[in-house]
C-alpha cells in the first residue's frame, strides 16, 4: 500500500510494518461482512416507541439495558463491566448527580456605586450548582479578567500569569485566542479543547476560582443565546465525582456580550482592545476595578443511578491491554409534542446506528477465526446527551486501565442510507490513529475528507472525547456526504434534511426505505482498524503539540 508521510514514520519509524500487516497479508484475510438487514432490525427494535426515546433513569432504560444485554450475549461477547463477586457482570454502574434550582436565584452586578440585577436566563445563564453545594451565598466577589482562559504549556501560554482567584470571579473569553485571526498556535479557525466552555470551568476550579463568567458571542461559540440558556438554566446532571469542586467552580455561568462590554468600560476597560491584548502572549489579567457579583440560589441535590452495558472479548495474548470500541444508548425520552403530537423522541439515527453498528462488530470480532490478541471492549454509554456523562464515567472509573487502553473508535449516528465515496471524523485532532484509520480507507474505496467546521469543536461533543482528555487515543467516525448515489448534491442534501426536520426531535424515527448499505460498507474498515490494533504490540499516540499528548506521555511506563 501507498502510505503517508506521517503513518510511514508510524509504522516503520517505530517498527510496525510487519506487527501491523502489509496488504498481502490483508487481503488473505478479508474483513467480515456486515449484514444491512441485520442492522436495520437492530435500529428499528431499539427505536421503535415501546422503548420511549431510551431516557436514562427511566422504566425505559431497563428495557434498552435488557435488550443490549441479549444483543451482546448473541453475538458472542462475554461480561465485561462491573466485577460482582468476582466476576464481570454486563453493566457498569453510573451514579448521576441531579441539580436544580429551589426558588428565583438572585444576581447582581455591582461596579462602584452602580448596581444591576442580572434576570437568569436574559442577561445570565448560571448552572445549578455541580461542586457539592445545596447553598451559595456569593457576597460581592471580586472580578478578574483572564482573557480566554489558557494554560496551554505545550504551546507556552499562560493567560492566568499567577493570578490568585481565591474568592473570586474570573471573566473569560469563548474558544481559542487565535480564533478570531485565524492563525496562531491553536490551530486557527479549529477549536482545541482550550476553546470549549468546559475546559474553561475546569482550569478556572483548579485555580481555585471561585466562580466563572463566560463571555457569550454567538460566532466563536458556534451556536445563540437561546442554546445557552436553553442548555444551563434547566436541570444539570453530573457524574457522581470524589471531589467534585476540583472540576467545577461554585458559580459556574455565561453573560451576554454587551453585559461583559459594559462592565469593563465602567472598569475603565476597553473590550475590544482587551480581546485584541488576550490575543497574545502578553496579555495580562485584569482585575475589574470596583467591580464585584453576588448571587444567592438554593439547590436540590439528588443522586440517580444509570448504566453503561459492557461486552467484552478477552485478548488471547495481552489481556490487559485494550481496544475500545464505543456507541451511546441514550436519547431524549418522551418530551414536547410536535406538530404531529408525536412525543416520543425515538433516537434511529442518533443513535440507534451506532448501536446496531456496536453489536454487530462485537458479532464479528466474535466470529472470527481467532481470538485478538488483546482484548477488545464493546461500550454502551449512557448520558451523552446529558453531557458525555456515561463515557465521563468510565473515564473517571475505568473497567481497564486507560494507561492500557490502545485507542477508542466512536461511532455516534451514523448515515443509514447507500455508500458514500468518503468519510469523516468529528474534529481535527492530530492523532496516529486518525492517519492509521485514513490510510487503511484507501483500500476500502473511501477517501477521508476532513471536519469542515472544526472551529464548532464538534471533537468535544461525542464520547470519545471523555478518552481523549484522560490521554487515551479516540475519534469519533463520521459517515461521508459524497453519496455513491447522486454525489455530494445528495449526500449534503440529506445531512441539512437530517438537521432541520429529524435531529433531536420525535421525526428521528426508523424509516423502511433505508438501505443501511452505506453502513455495511463503511463497518468492515473500522473492524480491520480495530482488528490491526488488537493484533499489535504497539501504541498509536498523539500528534505533536496535541493538548492531550502530554497527558498520554505520562502514563508511558506503564505500558512496557
């Protein structure tokens, strides 16, 4: 085979031609085939309305738990979730933490003499509380500018300049500081994880801070107010987490741009002037001068408890090593009516696919000839739409180890119609396992074409990416829109129908004239990905200056 620069450095650099294959000795050994009827039953049973959107914490999450459990037992994997005397059962318990608000939370915005209230939802979008609290009693905390909020040491940059935010509120900017120019070192127009809102939370708990405010504009965070008000002024869940103020601020919230505007011109601030400064390595915190918040909010804290649902195949040689393969169960559950009066969010594509799709390739690495080498996992999250919080889960407590994890491929709503000519993965991030699943495309006919809009951090929306940060390699695969049928008119055509009529509503139903061929063409080649990993010696890692290699990095002992 033809292959790249950077997967030729992979392979041979590090000794993997022979550990991983060469193209005589994968075509001797053909991928399985994936059967399209097999799959569209799988999608029709799993969304059809007796299974009630498959809400988490629901009577319908023991029916969607029930079924997988029989999926997975027919396709041949053993248990491999939580250990229950001693051995593996098939789930993995996930304990949620709901948060809501009991009672109006009271805000006010205080610079000199001059005070104003904030209306949750208008000028704030604050979370019900995630750090523990069943009070906050916030009086006149300080504010302290930090630009964009970045310690990216990898790429030398420090917005917090040892700032002490002890007992205050830090101020941040949305997505990455070259977002704006276009170029820099955090990839230009493509959002890394220092540009999401929750890398933001988190970097600003570790400090210490006491709350953070995130400064809305409807461009560098890819989506409107509505969203955020509609995403952080509703119920919150969280994972049940040792120390969850680690992670989560008291106060955790967005402000309208022309809030922020206001607030650093009576500060004697320039915005503009100081996003331009935030831009660059010099930029220096600024404390907002005579500048303070207090808010006063009771929360009701309650603990749930979901499931991930575990199949696994042990490894035949290196047991303790693993290859992931993930899907999410979940969707919405029964919600408003549509037009239809239609209330069931029955969840087909999104992501009923993906759970065919995970079945089934647990079905043929089960019916394979032999046994992997090391063992191959087959994830069922739950939570992702309530914030990646079943992959979170696992990342926070894995089954196996992560520093022993190989690599994860996601595969979250996938095209249940004809082949395509291409594929994507969610995001841009740089990885030896994105160039290993690119080249090895070619001999399935299929030409990569990348994210078109990374800038949206479309990376950090799928489970994979509760992987990624913890180190572990990860992507989430994306089917292509250069249809073989009716090209990238059609393909296009039908992704932006998807968007605007079926994605997240009741109409996102199972429909007979799906082929599922596009699936069935596309599963062989994530199966050899997997199966080449699963038979090797070697760890693929991250792209130089990835914001997660260094984390990778420093589990290296581990694996030898």
């Amino acid at each position: 085979m033809t292959l790249r620069p950077a997967l030729s450095s992979f392979l041979f650099g590090l000794g993997l031609g022979l550990a991983w294959g060469t193209a005589s000795a994968l075509a001797a050994d053909p991928a399985p085939r994936f059967d399209p009827q097999r799959l569209s039953q799988i999608v029709k049973t799993i969304s059809g309305d007796d299974f009630e959107g498959r809400a988490p914490a629901t009577p319908a999450e023991a029916r969607t738990v029930d079924y997988l459990v029989a999926q997975f037992k027919a396709a041949g994997l053993v248990p491999g979730g939580d250990l229950e005397g001693g051995q593996r059962g098939w789930t993995q318990s996930v304990p949620l933490v709901k948060t809501e608000f009991r009672g109006a939370p009271q805000f006010t915005l205080q610079v000199g003499t001059q005070r104003d209230a904030l209306v949750q939802g208008e000028q704030i979008a604050v979370r019900a509380a995630m750090d523990g609290s069943t009070a906050v009693s916030i009086r006149e905390a300080p504010l302290v500018f930090v630009g964009y909020g970045v310690s990216a040491p990898e790429r030398r940059w420090d917005d917090y300049k040892g700032v002490d935010l002890k007992g205050k509120i830090a101020v941040v900017l949305v997505n990455d500081p070259d977002f704006e120019t276009g170029k820099g070192d955090f990839g230009g127009k493509a959002m890394t994880y220092y540009g999401r809102w929750t890398y933001k939370f988190e970097e600003a708990a570790r400090r210490g801070a006491l709350g953070v405010l995130i400064v809305h504009e409807t461009a560098p965070a890819a989506y409107g107010w509505a969203t955020v008000k509609n995403s952080n002024t509703a119920t919150m869940l969280d994972i049940e987490r040792d120390r969850p103020a680690a992670v989560h601020p008291k106060l955790e919230a967005w402000i309208q741009r022309d809030v922020a505007v206001e607030l650093l011109r009576r500060a004697g601030l320039d915005f503009e002037a100081q996003k331009k400064l935030a831009q660059t390595r010099e930029f220096q915190p600024q404390v907002l001068k005579d500048a303070s918040l207090t808010a006063e909010y009771a929360i009701a804290r309650e603990v749930i408890v979901s499931r991930n649902v575990v199949g696994r195949i042990e490894g035949s040689k290196r047991p303790g090593e693993t290859v992931i393969y993930s899907a999410h169960w979940d969707h919405l559950g029964v919600g408003a009516p549509d037009a239809k009066g239609d209330r069931i969010y029955n969840g087909a594509v999104d992501n009923g696919t993906g759970l065919a799709a995970l079945i089934e390739m647990g079905r043929a690495f089960a019916s394979a000839p032999k046994k992997p080498e090391r063992s191959v996992v087959f994830l069922a999250v739950t939570a992702e739409e309530r914030g990646l919080l079943g992959s979170e889960y696992y990342g926070a407590k894995p089954l196996y180890p992560l520093a022993k994890t190989v690599a994860v491929i996601n595969m979250d709503a996938l095209s249940p119609e004809g082949p395509s000519r291409n594929f994507s993965t969610s995001g841009s991030a740089a990885s030896q396992l994105q160039d290993l699943l690119v080249d090895e495309a070619k001999g399935f006919g299929l030409a990569y074409a990348p994210d078109p809009h990374p800038e949206a951090g479309y990376f950090f929306r799928s489970d994979h990416f509760s992987f990624a940060k913890r180190g572990v390699p990860a992507l989430s695969f994306d089917s292509g829109d250069d249809w073989v049928a009716g090209g990238l008119a059609a393909g296009e055509a039908a992704s932006k129908a998807y968007t605007a009529d079926r994605y997240h509503q009741p109409a996102d139903e199972w429909r007979a004239d799906w082929s599922f061929t596009g699936m069935a063409h596309d599963l062989p080649l994530l199966y050899r990905v997997g199966q080449m990993l699963a038979n090797s010696k070697r760890w693929p890692e991250w792209g130089q200056g990835s914001e997660f290699r260094a984390t990778r990095e420093a589990s290296r002992s581990e694996r030898r």
